[in-house]
C-alpha cells in the first residue's frame, strides 16, 4: 500500500484553504485589501482575522497597514513561502485522490 501524503493543516481547515485559494488567484506580489477578501470569501471580520493570524504565524501570508487618503487600509498577499505551501499541499492532495482510485 502506498503511503498516503500528510496535507499541512495550517491550509487544510476550510477557512484557510479559502483564504489561500483566494490569494493565490492573485498574481505573486500582489496584495487585496481586508474588506474586499472578507466580502469575497463572504466572511465576518472576526472570523476572518482569526483564520489570517494562523495563516501569519506560519508566514504565509503577510498583512500590511497602510493610508490612503489618511484612511487606514489593511491588506492582505500570500509571501513566496505561502504559494509554495500551497503548492505543496495541492500536489499532496492529487496524489491523495489519486491513490483511491
């Protein structure tokens, strides 16, 4: 039997795994501000900033604050290590598809 490939469970819960596929439609370097991800992903501030700081601390993402016309304005881009997290963890998720067949 093949051994099945272990999925990285900072991206795996749901709400993060959205917030990765979101950000990763974006292209590398670019950034989205907090309120159009939250309206987005259709997600409460509170919800969103708690799955964000998960996604932070593994240095996945990188929030920036900001001013734009003196009104603060968080955003939000995937770092390089981020994409190739999720890289990874979309290979490791064929290849687990793939073993059930």
């Amino acid at each position: 039997m093949t051994e099945l490939p272990e999925l990285d469970p900072v991206i795996h819960a749901q709400a993060r795994l959205r917030v990765t596929v979101a950000l990763a439609g974006l292209r590398p370097g670019d950034q989205i501000t907090f309120p159009r991800l939250q309206q987005l992903l259709e997600m409460t501030a509170g919800n969103l900033s708690t799955h964000l700081r998960k996604l932070e601390d593994a240095e996945y993402v990188e929030i920036t604050k900001a001013y734009e016309h003196r009104t603060p304005v968080t955003l939000v881009r995937l770092t390089s290590t981020g994409r190739a997290a999720f890289e990874s963890y979309t290979k490791a998720l064929h290849r687990l598809l793939d073993t059930g067949t």
